[in-house]
C-alpha cells in the first residue's frame, strides 16, 4: 500500500470508508444513524482523530460520497453490530447537519474537483481545507444535497 500523504492532514476535512465491501449493516448503520464509524483495531482509532465541526464525507466504495455531515466531537465506544463478544469494537461520532448526496460524487469527479488523486483505499483519510471546502461547494453547487 502507497503511503497517502494526505492521511494525516489535520484541516477539519475527512473521507471515511463506509466499510460496504466488509458489511452493508455498517454502511447502512452509519448512513440511517447518521454517523462515522470505524471498527476494530487498529481502524477504529481513525475516529478518535475527529474533532467537533470537522466534516466527514462518508464514501461508498465504487460508488463515491453518498453523505456528509459534522462531528460532533463526542467519542462514542460501541459493542459491533451490538454483539456483546465484540465489546468497544465500534468507535463512533454523531454527524450533524447530516445530508445525503445524490448522485453520488465519484472519486473521478473529486479528482476533477480538488485536482489531487486521492487514494481511496484507507478507511479514512484527512483532505486539505481547499479540498475540503470544494468538494463542499461542489455538491451544493450541483444540487446534489437531498432534502
């Protein structure tokens, strides 16, 4: 695996995996409970990065960012899948100002947007502000924001 070396950007802007090709309940967890989540280790320590207000773009693997919202700064630790063998398996944030994008914005069209290739591949990886900010005002800006 490349080294990205965007991953350990602090600017209050993520891309965080929804863990579709692992498990569609963890996907559709985190979309209808309107949360970023990781799980195990040493992935579920990503979230503990998370601060109040970052904003989280919640990526679909092959399919691109199908939500976004802001952390609300409050580390949850959750049983898996509510399966007390996988205690503080779950690591968690609330996403406020929850809102699902569609269509999608797809890892080409982020490239296009932001101008760098990103590597999709971690489960959750920091943009810069400026990238951050324009795949922001993209979705908005093309209607793509439900609701």
């Amino acid at each position: 695996v490349v080294d990205n070396p965007y991953e350990d950007i602090a600017e209050g802007y993520y891309i965080l995996n929804t863990n579709i090709s692992n498990s569609q309940q963890d996907h559709d967890d985190m979309l209808s409970n309107h949360k970023a989540a990781a799980y195990f280790d040493p992935w579920k320590f990503k979230i503990e990065r998370l601060s109040k207000g970052d904003v989280v773009f919640l990526y679909q693997s092959g399919v691109g960012v199908v939500a976004l919202g802001e952390a609300d700064g409050k580390l949850v630790k959750a049983p898996y899948q509510g399966n007390a063998q996988h205690p503080e398996e779950e690591y968690c944030m609330r996403l406020q100002r929850f809102q699902r994008v569609s269509p999608p914005l797809t890892a080409a069209e982020i490239k296009t947007v932001t101008g760098i290739n990103h590597v999709f591949m971690a489960t959750m990886f920091g943009l810069d502000a400026d990238s951050g900010k324009k795949i922001k005002m993209f979705v908005h800006d093309e209607g793509r924001i439900e609701g």
